[in-house]
C-alpha cells in the first residue's frame, strides 16, 4: 500500500492543474497566441534576413523583434523600420 499515497498526490496535482488551467484559459491562450505570432515574425526576420540587403533593409533576427512584430504585426514592422531608419548613423 505504499503506493497509494503517491497516487493521490499525483491525482491531486493533476486536479489542481486543470482547476488552474481552467481558470486561467484566458490569458494562457493570449499567451499561447503571442508565442505562435512571435514565432511567425521570427520567421519573417529570418526571411528578411536573407533578402534584406538587396532592399536595404538590416533588421535584427533576435527575439526583442519578434515580440514587436507578434505584439503590433504589420505596424510593429514599420515601426521596427522606422526605428532603424532613425538610428542609422
């Protein structure tokens, strides 16, 4: 019967997760929202990367750029543009 007490725990544990992931649906599927568009603009900066020059476009594949562009999209980009257009010495 010694396995018995580490059955409930791990049962209760598990209860307790899905109470928490139920109460908080919400903002983990915000979160889970922002990870999947961050991801994607990721992916267009490392597209971008690689075309960039022949456009005169120099923007950084880091992870600072992808939060923009997941957070604001198409405007983050011209944002990110703008910004490096501004900074350029």
């Amino acid at each position: 019967m010694t396995g018995l007490p580490a059955y409930v725990a791990w049962c209760l544990a598990g209860l307790v997760l899905c109470l928490a992931l139920l109460i908080l649906r919400r903002p983990v599927v915000r979160l889970f929202r922002l990870a999947l568009r961050s991801g994607v603009g990721l992916a267009v900066l490392a597209l971008l990367a690689q075309v960039g020059h022949l456009l005169g476009v120099r923007l950084g594949v880091n992870l600072v750029n992808a939060l923009v562009l997941g957070l604001l999209g198409l405007p983050g980009f011209g944002l990110l543009l703008m910004l490096q257009w501004v900074l350029r010495t």
